[in-house]
C-alpha cells in the first residue's frame, strides 16, 4: 500500500457530484496521494504486450496515465485505452491545444487562426525556433471555439476519465535558459520575432479594453497591462475548456511551466488563477541548469501560490533521473507538499526505474 501522507483536497474542493461521475469520484477522492505518467501509444504493439507495460507502471505505484493522442483512428485509440483502463490505469487523453498537432488541417482552411508576431509576422510564414511551432491565437473566436469543441467532443468519449491539455500558452517568448545554447540563442530580455501574438484581433481587443495599441507600447515587456492581457487570454480558454469538460462529467488537467514566476514570465502562463482539476508542471531541471534537488524548491513554489486549492504533481523528466535518484525526487515532491508526481515518460522508463520507483512510491 502507498503511504497516505497527504489529503488530495484540491479535488474535493473542485469536484462536486453534479459536475463529475461518480465513477471518477472515487477513482481520485479514494486515494490521499496520487501519481501520474504521461506516455505514448505505439501503433504495432500487441495488446498482450501492452496489457504486460500497462501492468508494469500499475504494480509500480502509477495511478493514472495522461495517454497523447497522435491522430491515430478513434477505435484504436479507445481499444487501447480501455487495456489500461482493465488493469486499473485512469486515464486523460494528453492533447496539445493552442499549438497545432497532427489530424488539424487549419493552415490552409483557417491561415487568419494563427499568432502574429511583434514582427508582424504570422507563426505560419515564420515559426519561432523549430517548423512545427505554430500557434492558434486564444482570442479569435474561431479557434477558440475550434478548441472548446475540440475538447468537448474529447470529455464525451465514455471511455476516457478526463481531458489533458498541454502547449496550452503563447510561444517561449523566453526559452529555458538551459535550451537556448541549443538555438545559439542569448535571450536577455523580449526580442519581437518571439513576441505573440500582435494579430488584428489581439491588437483591437486590447485597444478597446486599454486606449492603445499594442503595437504603439514602447516597452511591452513591462507594460502591466499588456502582459496580462495575455495572461487573461489564456486563463479565459482554459475556464472556458473546463466548462465544457465538466459539463460531460470529465475531469480537467494540464501540463504547464514549472513554476508560477516562469510559466508567466517565459510562456505568458498564469496557471494559479486557472479553473482546473489538477496542475502537472514541468520540473525538468536540467532546462533550467539547476540540480535534482530543485524539483523540491519549485514543487514548494507551486504549492504555496495555489494554496490547496488545486492539486499539484510534479513534473518529472526521467531520462536525467538514475534508478537509484528515483526515492530522492519522491521524496523532494512529497516534502513540498504536492499530491504526487508525474513521470515523463512512461516510455522511456528502465526496468530498473520502474523497479526503484516501485519501492520509492510504495513505502509502508
């Protein structure tokens, strides 16, 4: 049995008997801690084969798998689930949601969805970092109902248990700072071809709101209001998709940044005032050139600005973790006070990590 050294409260706080099933009620009120993996589905497993690895992460102390879903048909994807779901697995389908992902076909029906830059430059001509970066913007209201519907049409699907959303934020306006020697990049303050998004709709919302255009702010970093502006575009999605889920008795999740300061100040995050079942944020210290140790220090963060009133798991990126480091970081999330961990990825993992975590997440 794992030991029970916290109360999962955020969920009981924001989970009412009208809002979600009573199956999931008890899949998550039952349990004082919780823990997590986000994985993949490989298209030529065979279902035995899948059943043993889905059996693998259950007898090693993973409660939940937040599963990405890759444009492969409906029926498969569900086929597969429900196999995790018969060894006792709960399951959200894991969607990237402003970035665009395979089985969208927007760039040539709706190329006006898109994100501008201070450039005034769309995301489509002219990707920030990589081709693939390419963003819906969160105020146009076709790609916001796009999303909401999208998300909706996901939370109807009987066989998940909730929905969870990833790239949901505006480009790296700043990259982690252990990334950007990637992309020879010295990124000291805001530069324009990273800044999003300054579409016409953006541009007159704000204008409307504020007397100005954004585009005539001379120090946008540090306009008070125009920062959050785009924190608020973000927020308003998100307490929108939520709704939606909820109203098909569907939890809500989401991979974010790791820390409340960096999530606004890198990716316009500002996850704390978000109405959401549960919070996954990213630790992957080595992005941020800081030691295991810091998946604690940040944790603590976290927990501290949400105030139980969102459950919080840490975020962990195993491929930089040893077997013998898996008790360490389980115990750095515990001892923040966060409801558990959420590993990165479950496909990656070693027998011998599974085995280490196993005892880490089991402890009499």
């Amino acid at each position: 049995m794992k030991q029970h050294h916290l109360l999962l409260l955020g969920i009981l706080f924001l989970i009412s008997p009208q809002c979600i099933s009573q199956d999931n009620q008890s899949i998550y009120s039952s349990k004082q801690t919780y823990d997590w993996a986000w994985m993949y589905l490989r298209g030529d497993v065979k279902d035995k084969k899948l059943e043993k690895q889905f059996q693998l992460i259950k007898d090693s102390g993973i409660d939940g798998l937040l599963i990405l879903l890759r444009g492969e048909p409906m029926e498969e994807f569900a086929h597969k689930v429900k196999i995790a779901k018969k060894v006792g697995l709960s399951v959200h389908v894991w969607i990237p949601t402003t970035k665009i992902h395979g089985g969208r076909n927007l760039e040539k029906e709706h190329p006006e969805w898109f994100q501008v830059s201070r450039e005034s430059i769309s995301c489509l001509e002219k990707p920030p970092y990589i081709p693939s970066y390419k963003w819906l913007c969160p105020n146009r209201e076709g790609a916001r109902e796009y999303l909401i519907e999208e998300m909706r049409s996901l939370a109807k699907m009987e066989f998940l248990d909730g929905v969870h959303l990833d790239y949901i934020r505006f480009p790296d306006v700043i990259l982690p700072v252990g990334i950007q020697p990637k992309y020879d990049l010295n990124q000291d303050k805001e530069y324009p071809e990273f800044d999003f998004c300054y579409c016409d709709v953006c541009r007159e919302k704000f204008k409307q709101e504020h007397g100005i255009d954004p585009m005539d702010i001379e120090d946008p970093a540090n306009n008070k209001d125009w920062v959050e502006f785009r924190y608020n575009s973000i927020t308003n999605l998100v307490n929108d998709i939520y709704d939606v889920v909820h109203a098909e008795g569907k939890m809500l999740s989401a991979a974010v940044f790791p820390t409340p300061k960096l999530a606004k100040q890198l990716v316009r995050q500002d996850w704390v005032n978000w109405k959401i079942d549960a919070l996954m944020p990213m630790i992957y210290h080595e992005y941020y050139f800081e030691p295991l140790s810091w998946v604690g220090q940040a944790a603590k963060e976290g927990v501290d600005a949400l105030n139980g009133k969102i459950p919080f798991y840490s975020g962990i990126f195993t491929v930089w973790i040893d077997a013998e480091e898996m008790d360490d970081v389980v115990e750095y999330s515990k001892q923040a006070g966060a409801q558990g961990i959420c590993l990165f990825n479950a496909n990656k993992m070693s027998k011998k990590q599974w085995k280490e975590l196993g005892k880490a997440l089991n402890k009499q």
